[in-house]
C-alpha cells in the first residue's frame, strides 16, 4: 500500500531551469515568461491520482506569474465553483470527475488569475499549424500552456518551444502526474517528469485537443 503524502508539501518552483535545449544549435526557441509552482497529485495531502492531472495543470496557471501559492484555489473550491456557475451538476464538488481546458479557463475567470484563451485542435491534426501561435505566445510574455484531449485525456502543461536545424519541433512539457515528495527540480527532471519532447511523440493522431494559453490581464 502506498504511504500518504503530507497534508502539504512544498512547492516546487520553476522546476524547469537547469534543463539543456534538447538539439544541437537550435533553430528557434521561446519559453515561458514569470514564474511558476510545480502542482502535481498529492501536492496538498489529497489522492486524486487517476483524475485530478487537469485540476493541478490548472493550480500551476493559476500560480503563474508570480509563482506563489497565494490565491490559487484548491480542488473543492474548483469544483464547487463550476458547480456554482452551472457548468456542472449539483453534486460535482466532492466528486472524482476529472477536468480539461474549457473548464480551466472558467476558473481562471471566475477567481481572477491570469487570461486562458482557448484554442481547438481537430483530431487527427496534432500540434500541426499551431507551432506559431505557440512561439507567439511565449515571445510575447505569455505564461504556461494547458493541453488536453479526448483519447489522450492525460492534462499537461507546455512551458516553451524549440525547433532544430532540421525541422524537428520540440515542446517543453511539465507532467502533473507525479506522485512523492521532490526534493529537488533535478530529480523530476532526470525523471523525465519536466523535459523537452518531440511534437510527433506527445500528440496523438486519434485525438483532438484543447489548449489553453495564459497570459496577464
């Protein structure tokens, strides 16, 4: 069985400096302007693995850009809030229905964090046609990136962009999915649980995506 977390652990913050650039001289690259807070399961002593990695996706926009836990919203205070505005059913806070990037931008809204502007990607389509509108964003001062979808529901964040000298894209990816207690940025990232991949090898052909981009007021 596996031993409970503490009712609250430290954030992490900005668990992404430190990593190299994942091609050799590249030919672009744009990351995420501020600061953020690593949310990951477990992170304030509640289990939600297996549904909570789009609510924790959401805390760490909510983070950004001042990369403080202040005025970040727990998960009973997100879900008794879509339930308040009527985007979900009376008895959804409490429940282990997980969340994507239409809700996450209603929340952002609602408790006053930063502006998620949503965009949809049609299955099948990938991140194809929207590597500008993502180096954009990042060169503009924008903050972290929500992804999720339908047949690869599993929620995300993207943190930057990079294309090599042969035209392989690469997005910087931060996973909520991680359960423990990190001690340290380096030990998520040798654990692959913050790191530079391929667009082909993240995006999933049978799927479309929401994406939902954070940027200040």
């Amino acid at each position: 069985m596996t031993a409970a977390l503490p009712s609250t652990l430290e954030l992490l913050k900005d668990v992404h400096l430190g990593l190299p650039v994942p091609c050799h001289d590249p030919a672009r690259l744009a990351l995420l302007s501020g600061h953020y807070l690593y949310y990951h399961y477990g992170c304030d002593g509640l289990d939600d693995r297996g549904w909570g990695c789009g609510y924790r996706t959401l805390q760490t926009l909510c983070s950004w850009p001042g990369g403080q836990s202040s005025g970040v919203p727990g998960l009973p205070a997100l879900q008794g809030a879509l339930e308040a505005m009527g985007d979900k059913p009376p008895g959804f806070r409490g429940s282990r229905n997980w969340i994507g990037c239409v809700e996450a931008s209603l929340c952002l809204e609602h408790f006053g964090g930063p502006q998620g502007r949503l965009c949809h990607l049609p299955r099948g389509v990938g991140l194809r046609g929207e590597e500008e509108r993502l180096y954009s964003h990042f060169t503009a001062g924008g903050g972290p990136v929500m992804v999720g979808g339908d047949a690869d529901a599993q929620s995300k964040a993207l943190l930057g962009i990079c294309e090599g000298p042969g035209s392989e894209v690469y997005v910087l990816i931060l996973d909520p999915h991680y359960w423990g207690t990190p001690k340290n940025r380096c030990e998520l990232q040798a654990a692959g649980w913050v790191g530079w991949q391929k667009v082909k090898s993240v995006f999933d052909s049978n799927s479309f995506y929401n994406l939902c981009f954070t940027r200040n007021l």
